[in-house]
C-alpha cells in the first residue's frame, strides 16, 4: 500500500508531494486543481512497465483523435509542456519501498532509412538517406524497490505507434473513468474470471446495495462480445445497464477490486451515477471489499453528500483507514493537504468546510 | 456538517480567534462600533479543543496561506499562567511562531498575538471586564452586597466571580431577567466604549 507520492513535472504539477496515504483515499479540491492528473499519475506509476498507457490517459480524457506528434503526444504529459524536463512518479509503500517511474523524450537516436522515391526531388535527395529524430519516442525509465531499472517506450513511427519492452510491473492498478457506464466487455471479462473462481458472492451482494430485488448476475455472450446481465425476478434477465447508472457503476468498482488484489484502484468522480441516499451504504461495501482484497483506493469527487458519506461509512463502521488528500493551487503551484481520521473528526466537529 | 448554512472557512486576512458565541457578539460589536471590516472571528468552541481546532482545521485551510495576522483571546480562568500557556502549545503542534508574552506580536507570516481575559496578567474572565465597566453603576453594589452574603452564608463564593456577578447584574433587568451575556451586549445594556474594554479595543486595534 503507498504511504508517500512524489510527483513532478506531470500534468499541472510542478512539483507535489503527498503524505499518510491511508487504504482509501478521498481526493477533494477545485476545479481544474489536478485531481484526475493525481489518478493518472498513479496509473503510470502502477504500469510503470507498460508505455501504452500515456497514450491511453489520454483516450480516458477523450482525447481520441489527434496527429501523432510529440506536440499532441508527448507535450502535454510534461508540466508547462517542458519536454525538456524529465517526469517523475516516486512511491513509498507502508514497508518503506521506495519506487520510482521516469517519463523523459529519450535521447538516443532514432535512426531510419528514409527511401525517397519522388522523381520530383532533386537527384541529392532521391537518393537512400538517413534521417534521425531524436525526440519522436517517449521512455518509460522504472525503477523497482531494488532499485533495479527498466525501460521501455512508446515510439511515433510513420506507420502509426510502436511499443518496445513492454512488460508486466509488479504493482498492479485499474482507472476506473468518470464517465464509464459499466457492465461492458472489460466487466464481463472480470466478472467471468470471479466466476471461474467462485468467488462472485461479494460482488453481487454489493449491487445489492442499490438494487435489492437482484438475485443473480451472468455473462452472456453475444458474437464477440458479451455483456453482464442480471435476474431480478421479473421472468427474465436484463442487460445490468438497464438496472440503472447507479447499478451498472457500482458492479465496474467492485469488479476493479476483485480484479487487482494487493493493487490500486483509481476511481475518477466516485459519485457519479449514485444518488446521496446510497452513498454511505455503497462506501461501507467498498470498504469492505477494499479490505478484504488488500486493495488501496484512490477516489477524486466534487460532491459534498459523497463527502459526506465517505465521513459518515467510515465513523460508522469504525474505522480509521481513510484519508481526504484536498489539492490547492498556490501561487500557480498545485500544493496538497491531507486530512487523516483525527483531522477529520475535528473537521466534522467544528462543520469547517475543506474542500478548497 | 451544518445544512443550515455555507460551512465556515477562512475568508479575511486577520483573523480572530475566541473561545465561544458571547465572545463572538461582544467583539462583533466592537468591530461594528470602530467600524472595522478586515478581521474574521472564529469561535473555537472550547479551550479543549483549540490545539485540534489550529492544527486540524485553520492551517489546513485553503486560504490560510493567505492569512497575515492572528490574534487567539482566551479566558485565563483561575489559572493565567496555565492559559497562556495553552494557548502557545496550541500555536506550536500546528507549527506557528509563539510569542514570547501577551504585550508581544510575532514578527513572521501570520503575524501571532494572544491575550489572555480580563488582561493585565490577571486570573477571571470577559465577563470581569464587563463587570468594571459598570463600577460606576449604584446596581453594582446591590451585586456586592448580595456576594458578600453569599460569602457569609456558605464560607465562600464562586471561582469564576466575574461570571457569576454579571449573572447577578443582568438578573435586575426589570423587563427580560435571564439574558445572557451576548444578547444583553445586542440589546446595548453595556457601554462597549468603557475604560474597562481598553486593552480589548487595542489588542484589536494592533491586529
């Protein structure tokens, strides 16, 4: 579990460090602050091994479709967009482990054959040529508890995006997005796996929670796809999506639990698709399951009432994991504050307002 | 949390700390009296919980970056040394400067300065001070005289005094006998403008 986060130079942040990070994480503050950067920047650092995924933080932002340059790339991972600087994601787990992801444009040389065949061009240029690109790759630099390194990269070629050295890290981690509507092929895949294992009683007695008439849930395979449905005795099973936002978002968080047992779960705006009147109940079940699978959350929200009710679950079942980490922009610096349980309690004592 | 109303948080560059919701009206008054605008009250709600109060809550505070001055007023109780005392402790877990007395303001960014009630390194209470202002009042000595016989008939009279004689003060209000300290300071019984408020109005003055 990550007790210490060091990050610079991703996204907004220039420079931040966050202490005491507990097993479920609350991350508050206004917006535009960075609070979506902060889960992208612990996704990278979980995947530290896969040079895919700031190519995917970027497809989670719904940046679909742009020209594949360092400009629209690259840039905007580093802070300012100052590729020039290297980003760093460093880590302390409650056994005092430290890790270490660094994001730099590498520096080797890229050479090519360039073959230019235009009869157009003069004969100097028709010829076979070398050209280099030094900076049209990004590099994954991973640096393990040992201190041991790896590299890896993500690589802008002609033909598209190339990835080399990808590999499995030893940290493991889900994002679950803001606007994910659950019950997709990523759900079904992991709710088939908790099936094979026989393990699914938790996850559809959390759904439960929102949807007390469910008696049972399914994966039902249409072409190549399939889909989670679920029985609650009206003659016939429905797609889990037709069960409500609130139903179909709570099985994709509980499904990410069970997925990445010892990892990390980073779940952007919580709050979405559940109403205030379910969120206590719904927080004591992810804490449950949290606990249960050794699974550290990381969750950002806007909402008060989800505020709230993360105070009220975690009073309630008396227990002191928790953490608000409210980031702040200072001086056109993003700085963080973390509240623990004895700050909090003081914090409801006194209705003093901390969301920024 | 309150849902009656927008939670509390930092809003002015000075702020003021008191105790509870008396010491919020009686000082309300006095900023509204000298007209002044940039000082923020905050009632702690109780000396137990200042530390948690300075060190949980107003450092933690998005504004209080912000924040140039803060002034903490405090009863002394039957103990000056020991709230003073308290108070520094409170200013040190939360990592701000400590000034050396009450006559002292920190020099760093925010400003620190307490006072410790009635002042002049006194043991009692705001309510001492109230009780000063009306020396002058033929009603003070009714206040007196039924203290002294208190005194003869059970062999000693209460600890907080000053509490307990403004108590008996306001109890001769013939129309409203139970006000309390701050809705009698609203209803203008006092004169906040006393020589007796005098260090009050200038720990305020110099915050």
């Amino acid at each position: 579990m990550l007790n210490k986060i060091s990050i610079e130079n991703f996204r907004g942040f220039k420079s931040l460090q966050i202490e005491d990070c507990k097993r479920f994480n609350l991350v508050i503050g206004k917006n535009n602050v960075g609070k979506t950067a902060l889960l992208e920047s612990l996704f990278l650092h979980v995947g530290s091994k896969n040079p895919e995924l700031p190519i995917k933080i970027n497809i989670f932002r719904g940046i679909l479709k742009v020209p594949f340059t360092v400009d629209s790339l690259w840039s905007p991972l580093f802070n300012n967009f100052s590729t020039n600087k290297v980003i760093t994601v460093s880590t302390v787990d409650d056994k005092y482990k430290s890790r270490r992801l660094e994001i730099k444009l590498a520096s080797a040389e890229t050479k090519k054959i360039v073959n230019h065949t235009d009869k157009k061009k003069k004969d100097s240029e028709s010829s076979l040529v070398t050209s280099t690109s030094l900076q049209d790759r990004i590099e994954l630099k991973y640096y393990n508890v040992e201190n041991d390194y790896s590299s890896s990269y993500a690589i802008i070629g002609e033909e598209g995006i190339t990835f080399e050295n990808l590999k499995n890290s030893d940290l493991t981690g889900i994002f679950v997005l803001s606007r994910g509507k659950g019950g997709g092929m990523e759900d079904s895949e992991r709710y088939a796996k908790l099936d094979v294992k026989g393990e699914t009683y938790d996850v559809v007695e959390i759904l439960k929670k929102v949807e007390p008439r469910l008696r049972r849930l399914s994966v039902v395979p249409h072409g190549p796809n399939s889909s989670i449905y679920g029985d609650i005795g009206i003659g016939q099973s429905i797609p889990i999506q037709l069960m409500g936002e609130g139903t179909s978002k709570l099985l994709s968080l509980a499904l990410a639990i069970t997925a990445v047992p010892n990892g990390i779960v980073l779940i952007d705006e919580i709050e979405n698709g559940l109403h205030y009147s379910i969120m206590e109940e719904v927080f004591k079940a992810i804490i449950e399951l949290a606990n249960k699978y050794n699974v550290q959350i990381f969750a950002t929200t806007h909402s008060n009432e989800c505020l709230n009710a993360f105070f009220n679950s975690f009073f309630a079942i008396k227990n002191n994991d928790l953490s608000v980490i409210r980031l702040d922009r200072i001086n056109d610096e993003i700085k963080s504050v973390v509240y623990n349980k004895e700050s909090l309690e003081t914090v409801i004592e006194t209705g003093w307002e901390i969301r920024g | 949390m309150s849902k009656q109303c927008e939670p509390p948080k930092i809003e002015k560059e000075k702020l003021l700390i008191v105790e509870g919701i008396d010491e919020v009206v009686v000082i309300s008054q006095i900023l509204k009296n000298n007209n002044i605008e940039d000082i923020q009250l905050i009632p702690f709600g109780g000396k137990s919980i200042l530390k948690n109060y300075m060190k949980d809550v107003l450092i933690k505070d998005s504004n209080f970056l912000a924040v140039k001055s803060i002034g903490i007023i405090r009863d002394a109780d039957d103990n000056y040394e020991g709230a003073f005392d308290s108070v520094c402790s409170a200013l040190r877990s939360s990592g701000l400067d400590v000034p050396n007395s009450e006559n002292e303001k920190t020099v760093g960014n925010p400003m620190i300065s307490i006072m410790i009630l009635p002042g002049n390194s006194k043991n009692g209470s705001l309510e001492n001070i109230f009780i000063d202002s009306v020396q002058d009042d033929p009603l003070i000595n009714c206040v007196d005289q039924y203290f002294n016989c208190v005194s003869e008939v059970k062999g000693n009279i209460p600890k907080q005094i000053g509490k307990a004689k403004v108590h008996v003060f306001l109890s001769a209000n013939i129309n409203d006998p139970d006000k309390r300290l701050g809705e009698s300071v609203k209803a203008g019984i006092w004169n906040l403008n006393n020589t007796a408020f005098y260090l009050l109005h200038k720990f305020i003055n110099q915050l």
